[in-house]
C-alpha cells in the first residue's frame, strides 16, 4: 500500500490558491481514477483506491499546512508503512508554473507543510514537486503562494491536473523519471 498526501489548507476560501496545489492534484488522481468518496480520518481527508495494481490511499490533511506531518504520520503509523511508502504532492516556488518534478529527499525551501512532515519523520520521503513559479521578489511570495490562480491560469492548470492524474501509473509503479517525461509530453502538445 502507499499513502499519497496531498498538501494544503482546508476551506473553500483556499480552495484555488497555489499553496492548495497538492490537494487539486489528489481530486484529479481520485476522480480518473475511480477512488472512493472521501471521508474523514487521520486528522484529514482519505480516499482509497487501486491504480494498477497498487492500492493507494490518498491524505489531505485537514490541519493546515503547518500541521501536515501529524495527519500524514498518523496514516503511515496505523498502516504500518514506512517512509518510503509515502509520496507528498505539494506547489514549488522555485519551478515554473505548471512544471512537474518527482524526488526522493531534498530541502524544504520554506516550505512549512514539508517542514513539518520532515520534523515527523525525516527528509527521505518522495516528493511531487509542482511549479507555481516566484513572484520575484522576496516580499511578494506569501502574497503569490497564498493567492488564486489566475482565470488565465485555469486552462493550463486543469491540463496539468489531468497529465498528473493520467500518469499516476509511472508513478505508483515507481517510475518517476517516466511520470515526470510524459507529463511533460503531455503538457507540450496542448
């Protein structure tokens, strides 16, 4: 089994900020896929279901980003899995927007709800990183983490969705170097 946690804040009034990527990405994942409805437990949201031959549980914390890693231990811990069977979908300043990246381990880069998945178990867990670009300037990145997309950006968001969700399989199977090529090709042929 593997746990797929998706990061962001719980509540419509964050529903479409860039912070809240992760939690899109797992609606996509749950929707082609044909997972079950979500209910609540582990301090989040879950819904599981197979692709492929994995089944996959996917965790949106409901305990805002600074919080995350107490859901996702929470999960790892009643299924007895290890760290290497977690992967974390969250949004990436220092990507271009809509730009997809699979890792195991790496840095926090600020970012609070991978800073306290990492205070609960540790750097070496597999992470999706997902481009919403930098503003800029150092005194307007809260401003652009925590703000919508723009209408111009819908289009492009939703057929980066749909790419991550269609190439699940690569990376349920472990293959994050083909999951991360395809969606690639994917996006340039829109």
């Amino acid at each position: 089994m593997q746990i797929w946690a998706g990061l962001g804040n719980p509540g419509a009034q964050y529903a479409l900020h860039r912070h809240n990527v992760g939690f899109m990405a797992l609606d996509a994942i749950a929707e082609v896929h044909g997972f079950g409805p979500w209910s609540k437990k582990f301090r989040g949201l879950i819904s599981e279901g197979r692709i492929g031959r994995h089944k996959v549980l996917l965790l949106k914390p409901q305990t805002y980003m600074n919080d995350s890693g107490d859901s996702v231990q929470q999960a790892l811990k009643f299924y007895k899995l290890d760290v290497d069977a977690l992967t974390v979908f969250h949004d990436e300043l220092d990507l271009a927007p809509m730009k997809v990246k699979a890792r195991v381990g790496g840095g926090l880069a600020g970012h609070n709800g991978l800073r306290s998945i990492n205070a609960s178990l540790g750097p070496d867990f597999r992470r999706v990183r997902i481009g919403i670009g930098h503003p800029g300037d150092k005194s307007r990145v809260t401003g652009h983490v925590l703000g919508n997309y723009a209408k111009s950006e819908m289009d492009v968001l939703a057929d980066m969705l749909a790419a991550i969700a269609s190439e699940a399989p690569w990376l349920a199977d472990g293959d994050d170097a083909r999951f991360m090529s395809d969606i690639a090709l994917r996006l340039q042929q829109d």
